[in-house]
C-alpha cells in the first residue's frame, strides 16, 4: 500500500492482496457450507497420521523450492501473518456472540455455518492459512536457526505445534459418559450423541460414593412466593451464631444426619439422613424468641422450617458438595482389576482412558446409588503439551526480555 | 471478625493513597515529600495486602471466585504495578492512574458488598486456580495500564502534541501483559484437562480469552512492522482493551454466557 500506485496483484504484495485472499477463503468457506449443506467431519487415526506428516512434507518442500520466490516472501510475511489473524479473530469473534450449537438453528446464518463455526468450512480454511503462514514464517527465521531468533522459534513453532496436533488430533478425541452403580459393572458408555460406546476395553463397579459437604446455609424466606430475603449468609455449625434480618441465631445443635422422630430429631445414620439443626431465633426489636428444628430434608424424609413471623420463615438450604469422589472396582480387558478412587480434579488414567469423577444422582445427594463418570481418550495430548510446553517458556522468556531487542 | 470489616480496611487504604499522592504530587514543595509519598502508598498497597491475606484465611478457599473478589485483586495488583513502573520511568501520571483505578475498584466493592461466601464448587478446587487467576489479574492491570496509554495518545494526537516515544511504553507493558496472558489461557488449558476432561472447548469465557490474545497479538505483529503508523497502533490498542473488557465483565451480559463454567454468581 505504501508503494506508490502500486498496481494489485503485482509483487510484492502487501495487504490489499492479504485481505482479499483472507475475506476470499472466509467467503468460499461460506459458499461450501450453504451449497453442501454438510460440516467439516474429522479425519482419525491412521489417517490424520498420515495427512499430518504429508502436509509437514509439503510445507518444508514449497519452503525449499520456493523460499526466494516473490509469493513465498510475501507468505512468510507480516502483512499475509496479519491478515490471517484477522481471519481467524474475526471468526472467533462472530462465536464470541452467536451462541453455537444452538439446537433449533434455521435459516441463512446456520446454512452457512455460523451457529456451529468450529466444524464450518470458513473456519477451517482459516486455519489452514493461520497454519501455513505460520509455518512458512517459522521456517524462513529457523534456517539457518541464529541465536536471536530461539524466543521467536519457541513462541512460533510451539503455538504451530499446538494448534496443528489439537487440529488433526481431534478426529481421535473421545469422550464417553459411564454411568456406574454399585450392583454390577458397566462395560459401556455413552458418547456425546447418545450412541453406545461397548469397546471401551474397561468395566467399572461402584463401590462407595462419598460427599464432603459444605455446613449448609440458612435463609429467611417469604412463606408466600418462596423468595429469599436475607442477603447476608448464615451457615449452620454446631455452635454458631450470627444476625440476619434484625434476628439473632443461635445453633444449639447440629446433626449432619439426622431423622425426625415424633417432633425431634436424632443423630441416626441410615439411608436418607439429613442434616438437622435445632436453632434458638431472637428478634432484637421485640425480643421474641422462637425456637426449634429445621432441616432440609432430603429424597427420603420432608425438610423442617422454623416460623419466624407472618409471612417469614427460617429455612435450610440443600448443603453445597465441597468434594465429591467414587471408589471404584475397574477390570480391563489386559487382565488387570484393581481398586481405586477418582475425585474431581483428581481424575485416574487406566490404559489410555483418563477417567473422571462428572456427576452423581442430585435428588439423592450424598445418598446417590450411582456415581457417573467420564472417559477421555486423547492419543495426542503428548504432541499438544510439547506445544504449550514451549508456548509457556517462550512466554516466559518474554516476560523477562519484554520487547528490548 | 470487626478488624476484618471490609469498609474500614478499604476507607484506610484509600486515605493513605491519596495522602501518599498529594505528597508526590507536591514534592518540589515539600521535604522528603517523594519518600513520604512513596511511603504513604506502599503502606496503603500493604494494607490491602494483608486484607486479601486474612480474608483468604477467613474464608477458607482463594478469593477469586466472583467478579467482586477479582476487582479486590485488581485493587492489589494496579499499585504494585503502578508503585514499580513509577520508580522505574518516575512516571507520575502513571501512578496516580492505577492508583485512581484501584480507588474506583474499591468504592465499587464499598457500594456492592460481597457475602464472601465460602462454598468453592469441587472444579475450582485446584492447584491452577490461583496461578490461573494471578497471571490474569496482573495481565489485566498491565494492559489496563496500556491503555490508558493508548487513551492518552489518541487524546494528544487530537492536539498535535503526539510523540511517538510514548508508544514505546505500551509496547513494554503489552509484551509483559501480553506474556502473562499467554500462562493464563494455556494454565487455564491444563487445569481443563484435569477438571473438565478436554483442554478446549470453547467455553464462551474461553471464546473470550481467545480473542482478546489474538487482538494483542494483532498489535504486536503490527507494530513489529509498522514502527511509525502510531495512530492505527493506538486505536488497535485501544480496541483490545474493549475486548478485554468484554473477556473480563461483559461476558456475564452476552447471549452466549449460558453454560459457561466461567460465569460467576455473586
């Protein structure tokens, strides 16, 4: 643009010709989808193997043979590299507001693939090209490889690395939901279209579902709309008081499991136990008392509320899971049973599957018969963690340097 | 649980930094005034400190769960940002700016009081939360601090007295801030894959995330080429910063937030 009257399409070439090519391939992306009517689907395994090292093959030879051509310059340069995040910025910006996967999407804007952009053609070409300039960019500053251009290649390669293994690695993701109880075990799972998965090579039995939970919290509501009206917290321990809403509370005694029996509770530990309380409330400007058990029940046994007033009720909330874990019984096809336990956050890696702890029976809470998990299988996570491996020291190193040259 | 009132704490912090800034700002006037400002300031930052420090005990989990409790860090990071940068270039605008933010962070958290309630859903229970959260929150006060160069420029441009040595500042803090968002998406990543089964999926906040890194990394690509176009340059910046801003806030408010592991409830 710089160049005086330069003439479009004439080398070298600079941005107009970037963003016609970028706006080109988001458009043709466009056309694809509407006129297929089809999803980019992903390649697997051995396949993405192969398409993977020939597309390596085919960006170091039309490096080599091309590398002083005019149309190789402007490929490794930064008006093609600024072109191609602007392609790729503009796409994930349209993600950023339209919500995708949205499940009754119609019309135009879903025939051309807006409402599920990740799998549309646009964004794959716009991929494509982040990824070629991308690497035709770290090729030119890696050879010859001069001392200076280490950080450069570190942040470049490592975000290439990254972006291409998670990209052709993608078809071999799987993602299979298992639901575990404790009376046999459960040798399928379920995957994200609701389709059995029966070749997991993995069975697993339940045998103990346990919940930490946090005290639960206690709240005035309206007995007529059911509306909390205390905004500050109150949770109820053994011991503890506090004010909410011009009352003082007082927790005379707390039973995380607790059943009613006749009109009090006890500290019995039996199937549908809830957490009990016996609080003592007093009103500071009338100086009422009111007193007694509330609890909040559970799937077995109905909850208890104290009445404060008319229309104002003492009531305790569900208590929230601080952690919740499943110690399960697992046999593999390899011959192997074992026991262990898998806890949020702390998933459990048995031949190629990571297994996680995802869910249990809510309406059961800490009661729940059933522990429901998730397996996870991604043979190219190796790959993706070098990438950030580098991404994380090249960032680093710039933090350190920042952009003193 | 009265030293621990939050008002007080937040009251003291901003009265000493106001007193710490008249100092400075008045010390050709006055003896020592640059020392007892500095003073003045970091005893305030201190402060602060030492309220995040309690809190966390108090509440049992790292304070960063809601939006209100990353303004607090916010609050913590911009004078520590601002206090380096000010000893380093002796930029005093620059400190009066992050300290000013930090006030208005605070004021916001005085009018909207916070339950600090200590239920931590099991995901969040993990070694990367507080790395993750940092790195972002002093990210954030880089480039926030970045823009307001961008602002600052845009603003002199208008009166022809831009130079353009004044980008070269930005350029510092975006390669810093830049730097640091770069750890917080890829330890965001990493925690993923341990919580959430997958290092990516595009979660509207990661959606997010995404975009305001590539915006950054949109204006370091063209000023490494374009050394003299400032205005495109400050106005790039400047937009980033919008982004960031959606990231961080105005995600909460867009159609797509839905079922996002990231929306805070306060």
């Amino acid at each position: 643009m710089s160049n005086n009257k330069k003439i479009i399409w004439q080398y070298p070439w600079g941005y107009s010709e970037s963003f016609i090519i970028a706006i080109t391939l988001m458009i043709l992306g466009f056309a694809i989808n509407y006129i297929s009517k089809s999803t980019v689907s992903t390649i697997q395994w051995p396949l993405n193997l192969f398409f993977g090292i020939a597309i390596i093959i085919l960006l170091l030879l039309v490096y080599f043979l091309f590398k002083k051509k005019p149309f190789l310059k402007w490929l490794s340069g930064t008006p093609a590299a600024i072109s191609a995040i602007c392609l790729y910025t503009f796409l994930v910006l349209l993600m950023g507001f339209i919500p995708q996967g949205s499940p009754k999407a119609s019309g135009f804007i879903h025939e051309i693939g807006l409402y599920d952009i990740v799998s549309s053609h646009a964004f794959l070409f716009a991929q494509i090209y982040f990824l070629v300039v991308l690497g035709m960019v770290t090729l030119k500053r890696s050879f010859p490889l001069r001392g200076k251009n280490i950080a450069f290649f570190i942040n470049h390669f490592g975000l290439w690395l990254t972006l291409f293994a998670a990209s052709i690695g993608a078809g071999d993701l799987q993602r299979v939901t298992l639901t575990t109880n404790k009376t046999n075990a459960v040798y399928f799972g379920i995957n994200h279209k609701g389709e059995a998965i029966h070749d997991l090579g993995i069975a697993i039995q339940l045998k103990e579902f346990n919940i930490e939970e946090y005290p639960p919290k206690a709240f005035i509501i309206d007995d007529k709309s059911g509306t909390i009206l205390n905004e500050k917290l109150f949770y109820l321990e053994n011991g503890n008081s506090g004010e909410i809403m011009n009352w003082v509370i007082k927790v005379d005694d707390f039973f995380e499991y607790g059943i009613c029996m006749g009109d009090k509770f006890h500290p019995i530990y039996d199937i549908g136990a809830a957490p009990a309380a016996y609080v003592i409330a007093i009103n500071k400007k009338t100086k009422k008392v009111k007193e007694g058990w509330i609890s909040c029940g559970s799937f077995r046994f109905q909850g208890n509320f104290l009445k404060l007033s008319d229309g104002m009720i003492l009531v305790m909330a569900d208590p929230e899971p601080k952690r919740y874990s499943s110690k399960v019984k697992i046999y593999t096809t390899s011959g192997n049973v074992f026991e262990t336990t898998i806890e949020v956050n702390k998933p459990v890696t048995v031949d190629g599957w990571k297994i996680y702890q995802s869910d249990y029976n809510h309406d059961m809470g800490k009661w729940s018969d059933i522990s429901i998990l998730e397996l996870v299988k991604d043979p190219w996570i190796p790959v993706v963690y070098f990438g950030i491996f580098m991404l994380i020291v090249g960032a680093l190193y710039m933090f350190w340097i920042g952009n003193k040259k | 649980m009265d030293i621990l009132n939050f008002n007080n704490i937040a009251f003291i912090t901003i009265a000493l930094w106001i007193i710490g800034s008249l100092f400075i700002l008045g010390d050709q006037k006055i003896k020592n005034g640059r020392l007892i400002g500095n003073l003045f300031t970091i005893t305030g930052t201190l402060v602060i400190i030492v309220f995040v420090i309690i809190l966390w005990i108090e509440i049992d989990r790292p304070p960063m769960r809601t939006i209100g409790e990353t303004r607090l860090w916010y609050a913590v990071f911009l004078p520590i940002v601002g206090i380096l940068t000010f000893f380093k270039w002796k930029y005093k605008w620059f400190l009066f700016y992050s300290l000013g933010l930090a006030i208005l962070f605070l004021i916001i958290n005085i009018l909207k009081p916070e339950n600090f309630d200590k239920v931590l859903m099991p995901a969040l229970q993990s070694p990367w939360f507080v790395p993750h959260v940092i790195v972002y929150m002093l990210s954030y006060a880089l480039l926030g601090v970045s823009s307001v160069v961008s602002a600052w420029g845009l603003y002199l441009i208008k009166f022809k007295t831009f130079k353009p040595k004044l980008l070269n500042k930005a350029d510092n803090l975006v390669y810093m801030g830049f730097s640091l968002l770069t750890l917080g998406l890829l330890f965001g990543a990493l925690w993923a894959k341990e919580a959430w089964g997958h290092y990516w999926t595009w979660d509207p906040k990661e959606t997010w995330a995404l975009l305001t890194w590539l915006s950054y990394l949109l204006y370091i690509h063209f000023r490494f080429r374009h050394k003299h176009k400032t205005v495109t340059a400050l106005w790039i910046l400047a937009l980033a910063f919008i982004v960031l801003l959606i990231c961080w806030i105005g995600i909460n408010y867009l159609a797509v937030s839905g079922n996002s592991v990231h929306t805070y409830t306060s």
